[in-house]
C-alpha cells in the first residue's frame, strides 16, 4: 500500500530502521533511515537474492563475473552519491554506516565501491562539492580520487592488479 505522506514524495514500504519513498516528482525510489547511526555501526546484514556472471542496474559486484542482487530486496533503493553515508561490505555481508546519519536521511552509497564496470554507466548530480560525474565503475577512476573512498575487498584486489600491471 503507498501511503501519501507530504507533496513530494509517498512511503512506499517500511523496514523498521528505514522506510522507501518514491518521488512524487520523478517517480524515483530511494531508502531514508527512521533512525540516528553513527560511523562503523551495521545498518543491515544483507545476502545474495540471485547471482548473475554480468553486472546490471540492480546488482551489487563481490567478484569477477559475480554479480549478486540484494536481499532484502528495499536495499536495492541505496542511491548513489560522491558523498556516501554508507558501505555495502560485501566481505562481511553489512551495510555499514559511514558518517552521521539522522532520521530521515536518504541512504547512499559510492557506485564504484563495489562496481568495477558499470553495466549503466551515468552522470552524477549528486550535487555534492566531492562529485566525480561520470560515474563508470572503479576501473576508470584514477589511484588519487578511489583513494578517498572506502571500497571493498574485491575492487581493493581489483586496484592492486591494475597498479601491478601498469608497473610492469
């Protein structure tokens, strides 16, 4: 059931910690806490729903030509932003909090912390002062910019390899 909750956007489903609201404007989804975390604290455990050998819109990489969906499936509605609040730790299967999150606060996280070739590669309008733009993946950001972000183990060993190659 959606739920009218103001005139810009309606609760579409609610997960205790966190509710989805779409936009009444552009018809968007995305994840909004219902609660305060603070740096390092798990929002969430996660696992995989299905497992793909390619990347799509909706999958999440934890290695090479493994492409998993998430379940719970809301985790999906995790936008992207150059200045994330959280990190899907594909390791330990959580999403971690990164910064001060307050109640209400829309999720997100950085697209190229867990992708390394986007299957939809986008502009960003995150309207953040650290934007990067193009967002395409790990693969195409250079050693300074991938540095200012927390990523995970498999695009880390994925880093460590490209800089091996190129020193050879």
């Amino acid at each position: 059931m959606i739920t009218l909750t103001n005139p810009s956007y309606r609760i579409v489903s609610d997960h205790l910690f966190a509710e989805v609201r779409q936009s009444d404007n552009s018809g968007q989804k995305s994840l909004h806490s219902l609660r305060s975390f603070e740096p390092g604290d798990m929002i969430s455990k996660f696992h995989a729903g299905e497992i793909f050998d390619h990347p799509t819109y909706l999958t999440v990489q934890v290695g090479i030509g493994k492409h998993i969906t998430l379940r719970p499936e809301f985790l999906q509605y995790i936008n992207h932003s150059c200045d994330p609040n959280a990190f899907f730790d594909t390791t330990t299967m959580q999403l971690v909090c990164l910064r001060p999150i307050e109640a209400g606060e829309e999720f997100s996280f950085f697209y190229p912390s867990t992708e390394w070739d986007m299957a939809q590669p986008f502009e960003c309008y995150c309207g953040s002062p650290k934007c990067i733009g193009i967002i395409k993946g790990a693969a195409y950001l250079s050693a300074e910019t991938v540095s200012k972000y927390r990523l995970t183990d498999f695009i880390n060993k994925q880093l460590k390899g490209r800089l091996s190659e190129e020193r050879a």
